[in-house]
DNA sequence: CTGTTAGCGCGTTCAA
DNA sequence: TTGAACGCGCTAACAG
C-alpha cells in the first residue's frame, strides 16, 4: 500500500509536505505541489481514512440503523439519507435490525467500535432505550427517525401518525363502516401507539364505540406472519364482522389480504382496507390499496441534516423534532358500506 | 474515550494484557483476566476498530454497491449479503450507483480509501471496467454480482439471463403470439445482452423472423422514465403492433404498462407482458405480473461467500462463476393471441 | 504468564 | 515555505 512516505521520498520532500498537498491545508510553492500532485498520481495514491480517522478523530461515516432493509419505506428512506450524506461528503454503513432488539443491541455495538460520527436510528422498540442510552453515554450523537422511544429527548424526524390515522378511519366512517378493525404492529413501538391513538380518536368524533374485540396486535415486519394470520381469522369470525380494516403499515395489510384472500373474503367488496405507507412499485402497477403515504424520502435527507448539524454543533442546542405530515391517497381497496 | 490504556492503569497491568484480555490470546491468569474485564466494565470501554483496523490491515469491513437501492432485486440482495456478512464477522458497506459510471467511480475511491476487505460489485455497465482495474491494481478483491464485465476475469455470481429469457419468450411463443417486443435496458449492461439473446433464440427455435423494429432500449433504473415512454409509443405506432411485450427488468415492465395504459393500451387483454425479477410486494396482493424471478437472496450470500473465500484465499484460485437459475411464475399478464 | 518496544499512516505542533 | 518529532489506539514480536 503506498503512502505519504512512498510519495515523499519520490518527490525529495518531506511526508509533512505531502500531507499539506493532500489537504490543501498551509502554504506551498506551486513547484512542490505540482511536484507531489505528479507522483501521487504516479503512484495511485489514495488516502488511508482509517489512519486519518485515528488522528482526527473523525471518520465522516454515519450509522443508518434501521428495522427492515426490504420494506419500500425504509429503503427510500435509505436512499434520501444516502444522497444527503454524500453530498456532504460523509459514507452511510447501514444496518438493519430486524424488529429485533437484541440484534439491535450487537449492531449499536458495531457502531461504537466503528467510531462512525453519528447515527440514523430507526428503534425497533422502547426496549431500545438502553441503546441510545449507551450511545448518549459515549457521546455519539443521534437522530431517532420514524419513532421515539419514551424516556430519550433527542433530534427527532416523525410521521404524523395520530393524524395520518384519524384521516384514514374517518374516510371509512364516512363511507358508511362502523365496524372497523385495528391491525397494529407491536404496541412496544411509537408509532404503533400513535396509530391507535388516531384510529380511537376518529370513532370518537363519530360518536362510534370502541370495542376492544376489534383490535390485534401483530408485528410491524414480515418476518413472522403467523400472528398476522391468527389476528385475521380472529376477527372475521367474530359474531359481528368488522367490514373494514385499518392496517397499521403497509406488511400489515398485505399479510392481511392474502390471509382474506384464502379465506374467500374479497378486498374490497367483503372488507375495505386501508393502511400506513405506500407501496411503491404495486401502487403503480395496480393503484389499489389506499394509503397514508409518508415521505419517506424527507425522513432521510431531513433525519441526515438533523444529525449533521447536531455534529458540527459547539454548544448543545434544542432537541429539534420534525414532524412530516402523509397525505392519504384514495384508491380501490375500500368500498361504501352497504346495509344488508 | 477510554481507551486500552485507561484500563490498564486501573487494572494494575500493561496495555498489552489488556490487548491480550481483549482478544482472547496468549495465556492470562484468571485473575488478571477477571481484574481486566471488570475494570472494562466499569468503564465501558469498547475497542476502537480504527486503530485495530490500522494494525491488523484489516477493517473487517465489505463493501456492496449496487445500482438501485430501491430495487426489491438488489434490496433482498442485499439482505442475504448482510446475514452472510454478519455471520462472518463482516460489516456492510452499502452504496448506490444509481447506474450511473461516473458516480461509481466516486463510490470506488471511497472504497478505496476506507480500506475495506473486499467489495461485492454490481457494475453500472461495461464502462465499469476501468473501476474494477482500479481494485484490481490495489489488490482489493471484488465479486462481480448479477452482471459481468467484458475484459475482466474475476468471481462472478450471474443469473441464468439468456435461458430465462429464453423461456418468458417461449412461453409467449406458446400461447400464440409472434409479434413480440423486446424493451430492453441498457445494452452496456451484460444481462441486458444475455436477455437480448434468450430472445433471439427463442424465436429462432420457433422459426419466427426477426424484426429490428421490435426492440427497444431503455435504462434498467426508474431515474428516467421518458426514454422508456418513447419507446412504448414507437412500437404502440409499428404497422404490425407488437401483441406481447418481454421487459428485461421489473421496473421496465412496470413503466411500460403504466405508460400502456396511459394510452389506453389493456395489459393483458390488447398486450400480454413477462418481465424479468419479481416484484416481491406487489406480487403478493396482487399476483399480476408473468415473471422469471430470481434468488435475489442467494445472489447475496454466495457473493459473500465467493469474496471472503478469495480473501482467506492465500494462493490464487481459479476464478469461479456461479450461475443461479430463475423460476418463471405464470400469472394474469398473459393472455392468448387470439388471430382476429 | 506479563511487560517493553516499535510501528501501522496520518496530521498537529513547533521549529527552522 | 518546509521539516522533525510526537501521538492517535492498538497489536506483533520479542524479552523477561
């Protein structure tokens, strides 16, 4: 591997010289510049970040910890994120937890050996406190993205999940459903609670009583669609059927309507359904599902902006917490109640 | 930051035992063992990987850089490449060439520079040859993914491209059609030739003419939808029009049908549709599309597989190219030429 | 079983 | 405008 050494003795100056080349950094004589620039391209060179990285203490990388690298809202969001930290000349290790805290747990460890300048958090729950406790303890600076954690102040980019909800289940109320079914992810996350908070909320303002009976719990990920199913057959075999579903994201409804599907129930026309977060590709293909579309895109380039700044902050400003509105697109999985 | 030394002295011992402690080498007395890790308790000291990194020159760390992120092929790659990675010991370096040479190019000095052990690559396109040189010049081993480069030998993990195309063909063959676009990507991308080819033959095997006039070329990625709309009105207006359209990657195929149907074109009733890579969500709310699907997955975890043999590897070993099959999943985007 | 020395590649500090 | 010495945090090699 050649380094500034190698370039040194080609160019009869000392390493010191070359580094002040490299960095721009001092005054040099356009001789030696050229001189240096000359043999560094002779030689291939390029700069050895680890090294620089133990001596500035800085590694321009940051974290992008999230909890599922396939769902099309994490990966657009990866992308934003992706594209604002380049332009700002930092590199993006991801991770991807899984849901699962305890691999949550081995990757904020990576993360600290890593030495990375910042990280991008998506929690998989509230066990996670003790994550971002450790990362608070180390000082490494961090963005909670999509969720919160209740006991940690920190930067913050949220969706609007109360409203995004509300929205939602009252575009079923108004079309006539009173019985409407909550799929949520587990109650452990943040926006699971503020999806429910909504979901209550819109029967509230419609004077509709909440029946416990309607809701179900499963996981936010694909990874164990069991419960999803047991949730399912659950409630369409309660004594009164909901005739809608509202699914807390979009894993959640589809999961949901496969599992109807084999069960001959029809979307829409045995059961209207309605979720969070677009699905990308299928809604171009078949516009079908309607949605509370995030802007998945923003939660990375804003999430990235919010941790840059808090990096290049002296003193401790305010915790900054964003929140993006959805916008709800009506499509064709939800149909008016018709009375029997 | 606490480092090696900081435990040392509150541990009684030299920064080396401590080394020792930490990797679990040489013999330690159980005592100054058990002294060691509690003082690293105490302190919460966690190794920096930079520094280790400089010494061992090994960072532990891969690079992946793909084209689309937000592809479902290269995301459920990229998930078998973390497991894989994880499993190892490795972390996962992502990063996004938008298809696009010239930001590779930025992307390889970065990889360059970090010092990472190896690098899975999905090329942008032939032009990637001198990228991969570069590596090759600095001795960084790579595993080509998905697509190859003409001029440079090296582990190759490929899908079968010309034989899946061959048999979407076939199979559109079968059902009566003969008049059989081909939207195809870029033909500086090697799967884009292969498929090109399958295409060929399968209408040579069936003793079907071919017609220039029937192909066109796009871009794999969604960056620019246009030329693909353009090519969809060319052969919307062919005299004879096309009654089947082979889209050589799923998002081909989704910006062709969006663009049909914009001009009132029905896939499948006046235009039958296959494509290759499957379309993970959407397929499963709606099983729409004919597809060659691929093991996007595995395409990840035998790249790593291929690359961390290579770097373990101390004599050269021949390289090695793994070609994965694609199933073809029939469903609704085809219909029978019916002769009018 | 444990410690000392040296150096990985680079940038800061101070001197020339 | 340039250079020498030192240290970032760690481990290999050798010594004890």
């Amino acid at each position: 591997m050649v380094t500034i050494y190698d370039i040194a003795k080609l160019a009869n100056v000392s390493a010191m010289t070359v580094s002040r080349v490299i960095n721009n950094t001092g005054k040099i004589s356009d001789k030696t510049r050229a001189k240096v620039k000359k043999v560094m391209e002779e030689l291939h060179y390029v700069p050895n970040s680890m090294a620089r990285s133990l001596v500035l203490q800085e590694t321009k990388m940051l974290s992008l910890l999230i909890t599922d690298i396939t769902n099309p809202f994490y990966t657009t969001l990866a992308r934003g994120a992706e594209d604002a930290a380049m332009k700002r000349g930092y590199k993006l290790l991801f991770s991807n937890s899984d849901e699962d805290v305890a691999k949550e747990s081995e990757y904020v460890d990576m993360v600290l050996s890593t030495r990375v300048d910042g990280v991008l958090f998506a929690p998989a729950g509230d066990d996670s406190l003790s994550h971002l406790e450790k990362l608070r303890k180390h000082g490494i600076p961090f963005v909670l993205i999509d969720r919160e954690v209740p006991g940690m102040e920190s930067d913050t980019v949220l969706g609007d999940s109360k409203e995004g909800a509300r929205k939602l289940v009252e575009h079923l109320i108004g079309l006539g459903h009173r019985r409407i079914a909550l799929l949520n992810g587990s109650l452990d996350v943040s926006t699971a609670r503020h999806r429910y908070t909504g979901y209550k909320e819109a029967l509230k303002l419609s004077d509709i009583p909440f029946d416990d009976e309607l809701i179900a719990e499963s996981a936010y990920s694909r990874s164990s669609p069991n419960r999803t199913i047991e949730a399912i057959e659950r409630l369409l075999q309660l004594p009164e059927r909901p005739t809608a579903l509202f699914a807390a994201n979009n894993f959640l409804a589809i999961e949901a309507i496969r599992a109807m599907r084999d069960r001959g129930i029809r979307v829409p026309d045995d059961m209207s359904v309605v979720c969070f977060d677009d699905l990308d590709l299928a809604s171009v293909i078949d516009p079908f599902l309607t949605v509370a579309a995030q802007p998945a895109y923003q939660f990375g380039t804003i999430g990235v902006q919010l941790l840059l700044d808090r990096i290049q902050e002296t003193d401790g400003a305010e915790w900054r917490k964003i929140i993006l509105p959805s916008e709800m697109i009506v499509r064709k999985s939800v149909q008016p109640f018709a009375e029997l």
